[in-house]
C-alpha cells in the first residue's frame, strides 16, 4: 500500500473509531442518566435571574444546537485553558485559538458584550411569544468577525458588539418569525442569514465611514481571500495530517463557529455536553430528547467532511469543515425527530456540499466583508436542500 494510501486509510480508520466511541458514550451516559439539573422548559420560562444567566449562558452553545449552560462552561474552560497555555508556549496548546491571531481575549470579549446587549434589547421577544428566540446570533457573528478584520482595541470590540445587537440581532428575528416559521422552515435558515445580513450592512457602513472605527481593513495584516478563507493554520509547513491531526481537527471544528477553532475548545465543549445530558437530557438541545442523535450525525459529519477535504486543508490552510456541525446535521435530526436516514443523509450530504459552496460564495465577497459570511450563507442553502432531500425519501413520507 502506498504511503498516501496508507495514511488515508489510517485516517478513516481513526474517523471510524471516533464515531463508535462517541455512539458508545452516548448510549452509556443517556442510559445512566439522572434528572438532577433543571430542564430546558424552565430556563426559557425566563421566570428568575437564574433562568436569564442559564439562557444567556446557553446562548453561548446555541450554535451547534445545544443551548445549555454546561456545554457553554465546558467550551469556555477549554478555550481559556488553550489560551493560558497557549500564553505560556506550552506544546500541548493545540490549534493557535482564533486562527492565530492574539485576538481570542478580544473576540471573548466582543461576542459576549454583543450577546449581553443583544438579550437585553430582545429578551422581552422570548417572553412575550413563550418561546425560543434567537438571542444567540451576536456571540458567532459580526463581533467577532470586526475583531478579526480590524483588530484589538476597546473602540473596535465595542463597536462589533453594538452593531450585532442592533443589526444582526434583529435581522434574525424578523427572518426567523416571519418567514421561517410562517414557510414552516428550520429556524437555523433564518439564524444565520440574519447573520448574514447583518454583518453585509454593519461592515459596509464601516467601510463606508472609517471614522465610526478609526481603522482600517489594510492597517491589520488581514489575510486575503485568494491566500485563504478564514485563518492561517499554525506551522503549515510541519503539519502532519495524519491521523492525530484528523482527531485534532474534528474536535476543533466543534468551537469553530465561535471564532476559537481550538481542540482544547471542542474537547471541553464536548465534556460539557456530555456532562449536561448525564445530569440531564432534556436540560440541552431545547428538551428536545435528541442530543444523543444530534451529537452522532454531528461526529460523522465532521469525520467526512474532513476526509472528504483533507486535500484542501492541506493546500490552502483552512477549509470550512465545521460548517455541517452547526446546521445541516442538527437540523436535519430536529425536522426529522432523529430518523436513521435524518443522521447519515443529513451527515453526508451537509460534509460533502457546505464547503466548497462556503469556499465560492466567500470568494465573491468585497473584500471589506468577512468572509464567514460566506460560510453562514452556505449554511441556510445547504440546510434547506438537505432539508428538501430527506423529506422526498419515500420511507419518511
């Protein structure tokens, strides 16, 4: 067996084994799971202060469909333990978070800010309607995205988070309640093209008028698209993408949508999850009862998509494999109540067309737009023709 073939074996046997041990995992804690956590009915009733810290703390998982405060813990330890290390040039930092960049204290920062102001202007929308809303957009969007492209700096982070909260925000959830639920459409498409247009008309503006930012794109060494998409990846000439790395960056692509893209991230982030559902399971993915089958397709979408584009990892850098985790896979499981056909279709078809669809739309971005929005975009179109396909296979109708 040839070395290239060799390493791609080995590669799908390492992808193989990670989705056993996570179907093990899931089946063991789900069957010895308690009920000692409050449930998900409780923290949207936003009836206490404790009910609006878990919510707002949830809202930190939200992306990838968890919605609990556990999860969220656990993803914050694991990237700030990443960036202490990371501080203290530790070998065992992982990925360099937020792509490098020494901006993660500042994206932290931004994102939250933004998710603080953003639940203090729409809060009162969960109340009002009794059900979910999302408050959550801000903390995976533009905040991060304006740290990204202009830099560090009070000025900047505040800016990113006033221009998600009352842009983005908003943007969301007139998508979401006027169109997505009317069309009877995954609330993910409405998510994220809020995101999207949000983000087209704040970083326009600032564009636009430079003096609402004092900066400029060309004064922050940020990376063109044509050299790539989102990041640089550490020591690119030394990387190994082998089996190790294809681990590493399963579990990265797990924290990827908020900006961290660190294996210690993702790795906390899981633990958290996996913690919420053993004290239990309807505290997470909005007491649904189907965390387990989401946490699966979730695990073999990332698999694929990695094996499916390793290629392309090694030749531009970075490639948006994370896209299929936080939408495509958990949403086709929720539309489908956790179908076997839901778990692999939606896995495999979200892997092999989100990526290179985010890869082209980012491509025609201007070069003041970030490309994320790209990756948000492919989202909403991948999840809504997936969504499609699985409901024309004739066993679900």
């Amino acid at each position: 067996m040839e070395k290239k073939d060799s390493l791609w074996f080995y590669n799908l046997l390492t992808v193989t084994t990670a989705i056993l041990v996570v179907v093990f995992m899931v089946q063991f804690i789900t069957q010895n799971a308690l009920k000692l956590w409050p449930d998900y009915t409780s923290m949207q009733s936003l009836s206490s202060p404790i009910a609006w810290i878990r919510w707002i703390l949830g809202d930190m998982s939200e992306a990838q469909f968890y919605k609990s405060e556990l999860a969220s813990l656990g993803l914050l330890i694991g990237a700030i333990t990443a960036h202490m290390a990371s501080v203290r040039k530790k070998n065992w930092k992982g990925f360099d978070l937020s792509y490098g960049t020494g901006l993660f204290p500042w994206i932290l920062f931004s994102s939250t800010l933004g998710l603080i102001l953003s639940n203090i202007l729409w809060g009162w929308t969960v109340i009002k309607t009794d059900q979910w809303q999302p408050t959550f957009v801000t903390f995976v969007s533009l905040p991060a995205a304006v740290v990204l492209m202009y830099g560090r700096g009070l000025k900047v982070a505040c800016v990113g988070a006033v221009s998600g909260a009352i842009l983005v925000a908003p943007s969301s959830l007139l998508l979401v309640n006027y169109v997505c639920m009317p069309l009877n459409l995954p609330n993910i498409i409405g998510n994220v093209s809020g995101m999207a247009l949000g983000s087209l008309i704040a970083l326009f503006l600032l564009h636009k008028y430079p003096t609402l930012i004092a900066q400029s794109i060309e004064q922050n060494n940020t990376s063109s698209k044509e050299e790539d998409l989102q990041s640089k990846t550490t020591n690119l000439t030394t990387q190994k993408y082998g089996p190790t790395w294809t681990i590493r960056r399963m579990l990265a692509d797990f924290s990827e949508s908020q900006f961290f893209a660190n294996e210690l991230a993702g790795l906390g982030y899981l633990i958290g999850v996996f913690f919420a559902i053993y004290l239990n399971p309807l505290s997470i993915a909005y007491g649904s009862g189907l965390i387990g089958k989401i946490l699966i397709a979730q695990v073999l979408s990332a698999g694929i998509a990695i094996l499916v584009w390793r290629k392309k990892w090694e030749l531009y850098g970075w490639y948006p494999t994370y896209i299929p985790i936080s939408s495509v896979a958990p949403a086709a499981v929720l539309v489908y109540q956790g179908s076997l056909i839901s778990i692999i279709v939606g896995a495999v078809l979200g892997a092999i067309l989100a990526p290179p669809l985010a890869r082209k739309l980012s491509l025609l971005l201007a070069n003041y737009q970030h490309p994320y929005i790209g990756n948000v975009l492919s989202m909403a179109v991948t999840t809504l023709l997936t969504v499609g396909v699985i409901g024309l296979i004739p066993t679900l109708s």
